[in-house]
C-alpha cells in the first residue's frame, strides 16, 4: 500500500476536477495506473527535453508518481486522489485510503487486493488433509488444531456466514459443492485458501459445481487437470478470487468452466484460465474443440445475465477462450492471448494450433445484447485446426459496447463482426469505440485480403439468409500497422454505420511505445498513451449529441444512447462530460428505449451539445487512454 496516497499541497480547482499541485509518490503509482487504464496528464513546468526518472522527456502524461517532479495532477471523480494515484479515477468510490467494500470484487482502496478480508463473517472452520495443525478426522469439531480431514465435510455442515480455510496440500478427487447456500453478502458460506498456504484441487469430475446456490465465495484455490473446473449453474451472486484453473492434460468436455442456466449476478476476478482446448478429426475434416469459460449458452435461451468478469488472466482455448451467449455482462480489465499451443495437424505452424480469444454469440439475436468490454488486451489470436484464420474478438450478437481495448498481433482481423445465416447472428447497433487495432491481419494460413484488417464487418454471403449489419458506431479508434486495411466492410454497406474520429493508418499516431513484437504473455510491453506532440490529441469526435436542453436538470436526451452504461449494478456507471465543459458527472440509469441518460448531478446544456467520456482540451482524443 501507498504510504501516502494522497498528493499533498496547494489545491487548485478547475471547475469540479481537482488539481492537487503534488508530489505524489508510491512505488506501486504506475501499476495502478496501468491497470484501470489511467494516467496522469497535464503537467506543468519542467524542462520539455529533460527526461524525467522515468527515463522519458516530460510530456503531457508525466506526474510526479511517475518521475518525482512536481506538477498539476488531475481528479476527475472528484475524490481527492489524482489519476496516477488512483486505480479508477472514473469511480469516485475507489481510491486510495477508501474504505475496501466487502463482496463486489472491485479494489476500492487501491491496496492491489480486491475483497480483503471479506469472507463469511461468522464461524470460522479448517480442512487440513496433511494435519498441519492437527491431526485430522471428520468427526473433529473443525477448528485450526483439530481440523476436518475432506472437504466433502465442509461441503455438508456449512450454513450461511461461514468460512472454511483450506490448509495446504492436494486435495484429489474432491469437489466444492456446498449443500447449502449463503443468506446474503454479510452471510456467505466461504472457501478459502488459509493464508499463502498453496491449496491444489486436481482429478475431479468437477473441482467446483454449485448447482442452484447464492451467496458463494471461493478464493485463492488452484485447480489443475480437473474435467470440469468451474462450474455455476442456475446460480447468484458466487464470487471466485484469486484462483487458478489450467488442464495441461487437456480437455474431457466442451467448457473448462460454464456460468450457465440463468446464473446472474456473479464475480469473477482476478483469477487465472488457461489451457482447455485440443483438435480432433482426419485429413479434410479437422474440428477445434473446447473453450476455456462460457457464459450462458447459444444454444437456447439462456438469461445468465448481469456478471463482472474483471482482471483476471485467460490463455490458450481450442474454440475460442471466453465465450458471452447473455445479456449485460461486463468483461474489464482481462489479458487473453490465444496463439498455436495444442498439437495439431498446422504444418505452417509447427505442429500447433490456436484461435480466437473471445466470442459473443447467439442463435437469438434479441437475447444476447447490451455486453460491455472494455479496457482489455486481446492479443495474439492463432491459426485454428478447422479454419484459415482467426480474429482476437468474434462479435455475432447486436448493440455491446466495446470500447478502450487493446487489439493487437491477432492472426486475422483485432475485431470482426459477422453475421452467419445458420445461427441468424445480427451484428448491428454495436459501439465500438476508443480502441487501439496494432499490426492485427497478418494471417499465417491466408493471404486473403478482406482478412488483413484490424476491423472488418462480413455478411459471409449476400442473401436474405444473413442479416444486414446496420447501425454500428465505429468512432475514435487508433489504427495503425494493420497488413492493408484499417477496416473492411465485406457486404455491409458503410453508408449505413456510424465512422468517424479514427485514425486510419495515417502514419505514426504517437504511442509512448508500440515498437517490436512482445511476448504474447507480456502486456506491460506496449504503452498506448499519446506522447506529447502526438496528431491524435483532439483529433477525435464528441460520441453522440443532446436532443433537448437542461438548466440544472439530470434527464439528458441523446441522440444515441447506446454508447453509454449505467454499469448494470455491478460496476459503477459512466463519467460523461458535455462539450465545452469540465465537469464529468455519474450515469446513474440508461433508458435505451427513449434514448435518456439519467445523470447523478444536474448539469445546464442546449440541445446539440456533444457527449463524450472526460476529455481534456477541445475534443476527445482516439484511443484507449485519454491525454489530460
């Protein structure tokens, strides 16, 4: 933790963002920053060529958590701790030295940890299979030094608001599978690893299955070579932390992990899936099976809706990695990378196949809608068993929000769109926007040109069999070393969408850094943050405009609401700032259906008004990361 999260001395206002004149420090500043995907900007004074500690000439993202030289530093939810300080500057909840909220997977105090010390609240027992403590038995009380010896054993005596600690050894054959569920989030039942005590789940049909369970915690578990790792089926409000789960032994069924069956409400963070996938078949019919984690189903109607997956780490699948077949879901803040890792039949590749790194999609195009991903890195999608290329993120299903990504290195296009007439995928109303697209299109199994792109939108045929694609907003992203195109439309009519704001391959946009070829598992290698002097600042446009005009009001009317998010209660929503003003205020609620923001805060407009993110200077910049 920081010693001193605040940045102290004089405070200067500029109308609601805070600017604290500061010499913020902590050694863990630019880590947190890096991963919310904020920075400081703004900084005043100094030498322009005299580079900082940070080893960089000073420019406009600099801060003093960065190099140790004092300047302005910018607060723009208006809690106190500037954007180099703050792990989320867009929630005025989380910062450092706020109180750690119990059961919502967010990291509210900046500490690097999510959920500290939050587990059942009420009595406390031990499962210790080698008697570390204790000699064990299941007929034991449960306690540190007489402790169960199976977890079976847990799973039958815990009632809502107890914790199991799980002492450390491997825990073969067993399951997590409470009989009971929780009451509620200050009465959860717990399984917990007992303090960096390294606790294995191997060799089971399930490792965890909660089937019709509430109110569930699993955190800090490892899960190696089970046949099913993760399992939440028909279930709510089941929060899994700090965990990992790899089947270097490959895979026994479709879904490593499945959130299926109406389970809603559920977290998922901070953990590690990697590894679930293989290839099947003979000469001429090559299949590419399994994925590593599937929410919902896109199959049949499947409403597990409103879950928060957010920082964790996922790698190698054989369909595909993660899988989104629901409805509001939030996918932030992840790293995948999917490159040639199972053996395979790929000659080019050496013997190794992968593919795509996230999926949405449906056999419903009006019930898979409204997914928010955001601020991930989707890199490094490869060259599949059963096809010529792969794209990092495959988008079937209508009206997401995609937005401050990071697609980079993907085998075909960073992002396709595509519309399939045997599934009936609608791709259309999707809101793309402030993602970077970095060398994406180089397919190693064909030279194709539509697939050399960092976007495309296909109709695979022109029929009435494959929907048209209309309505997509592709605004304020950052193209750049894509093979030959920035983005291309196969049968889709790009009249018909929303584009503008991008910076289309037109030379160097000025990324701190975005030279050489990383280690797919490397996401600290690029720095997308806009070097002072860069053509992008103030190159992008406002994303939608008022319909009507407020004084002091908080019902703002656009004419396209679907690029904002009232974080579906699992998150916090939206800053948005009018044009030609610098204050941000709270999304509170999004009504689609009349195309109104309800605001936190009253704010005075005309109608016409532009409607961005926070921004500094005149308009938004393209991108991922905004130069404040």
């Amino acid at each position: 933790m920081r010693e001193n999260p605040w940045c102290g001395g004089a405070v200067l206002w500029l109308g609601t963002w805070m600017l604290l004149w500061a010499a913020c420090g902590g050694d863990d500043a630019t880590d947190a920053a890096d991963d919310v995907g904020a920075e400081v900007g703004a900084e005043a004074g100094g030498d322009a060529d005299a580079p900082d500690a940070d080893g960089r000439p000073d420019d406009a993202r600099d801060d003093a958590a960065r190099d140790g030289d004092a300047g302005p530093c910018i607060d723009i939810d208006g809690d106190g701790s500037c954007l180099g300080d703050d792990c989320d500057d867009e929630d005025g909840a989380i910062h450092p030295g706020a109180a750690e909220v119990c059961h919502n997977g967010l990291d509210d105090d900046c500490d690097g940890v999510a959920d500290e010390d939050c587990l059942g609240g009420g009595r406390v027992f031990f499962v210790d299979r080698d008697s570390i403590g204790g000699p064990c038995a299941d007929s034991n009380p449960g306690t540190e030094t007489q402790p169960w010896c199976t977890v079976a054993k847990a799973n039958a005596t815990l009632v809502a608001g107890d914790t199991v600690y799980l002492r450390a050894g491997t825990y073969a054959g067993e399951t997590i599978q409470p009989e009971n569920s929780g009451a509620s989030d200050a009465e959860r039942i717990a399984y917990a690893a007992y303090g960096d005590e390294v606790v294995t789940f191997t060799g089971s049909v399930y490792c965890v299955r909660l089937q019709g369970r509430s109110y569930v915690t699993i955190r800090g578990l490892r899960f190696i070579d089970c046949e099913r790792n993760l399992y939440v089926q028909g279930s709510h409000h089941v929060h899994v932390g700090y965990c990992s789960f790899e089947n270097p032994g490959g895979p026994t069924t479709w879904a490593g992990s499945r959130i299926y069956e109406g389970s809603t409400d559920n977290r998922i963070h901070d953990c590690v899936f990697a590894r679930y996938g293989s290839e099947s078949g003979s000469e001429g019919a090559w299949d590419d099976n399994a994925c590593v984690l599937d929410i919902g189903n896109d199959n049949v109607v499947d409403e597990s809706d409103r879950n928060l997956v957010v920082r964790n780490t996922f790698a190698y699948g054989g369909h595909h990695i993660l899988g989104v077949y629901s409805n509001r879901n939030v996918v932030r803040g992840n790293t995948f990378h999917n490159e040639e890792w199972y053996e395979c039949h790929r000659t080019v590749t050496g013997g190794r196949c992968g593919n795509r790194n996230v999926i949405l999609n449906t056999s419903f195009p009006d019930r898979n809608v409204r997914n928010v991903i955001d601020r991930n890195r989707i890199a490094f999608s490869g060259l599949p068993a059963d096809n010529d290329s792969s794209t990092g993120l495959s988008v079937r299903t209508r009206d997401n929000i995609i937005r401050r990504n990071a697609f980079y290195h993907n085998d075909a296009s960073g992002l396709g769109l595509s519309a399939d007439g045997g599934n009936h995928n609608d791709a259309s109303g999707n809101h793309i926007y402030a993602n970077v697209f970095l060398h994406n299109g180089y397919p190693v199994g064909d030279d194709w040109s539509p697939l050399q792109c960092g976007l495309m939108l296909a109709r695979w045929v022109d029929d009435a069999g494959h929907n048209p694609m209309v309505g997509v907003a592709i605004k304020n992203n950052v193209f750049h070393d894509n093979q030959t195109y920035a983005i291309y439309y196969y049968y889709v009519n790009e009249a018909e969408q929303f584009v503008g704001g991008n910076w289309e391959e037109g030379g160097d946009p000025g990324f701190v850094a975005a030279e050489g070829v990383p280690d797919p598992s490397d996401f600290g290698f690029y720095d997308f943050h806009l070097r002072a002097g860069s053509p992008c600042i103030d190159a992008g446009e406002f994303l939608t405009r008022t319909t009507n005009a407020g004084t002091g009001a908080t019902l703002l009317a656009v004419e396209d609401s679907g690029y904002f998010s009232d974080g579906e209660g699992l998150v916090a929503g939206d800053l948005i700032q009018l044009e030609g003003q610098d204050r941000a205020v709270r999304v509170a609620a999004v009504d689609h259906a009349a195309r109104t923001l309800t605001l936190a805060e009253p704010l005075t407009w005309t109608a016409g008004t532009g409607v961005a993110l926070p921004y500094a200077g005149a308009r938004p910049d393209p991108g991922m990361y905004e130069s404040f």
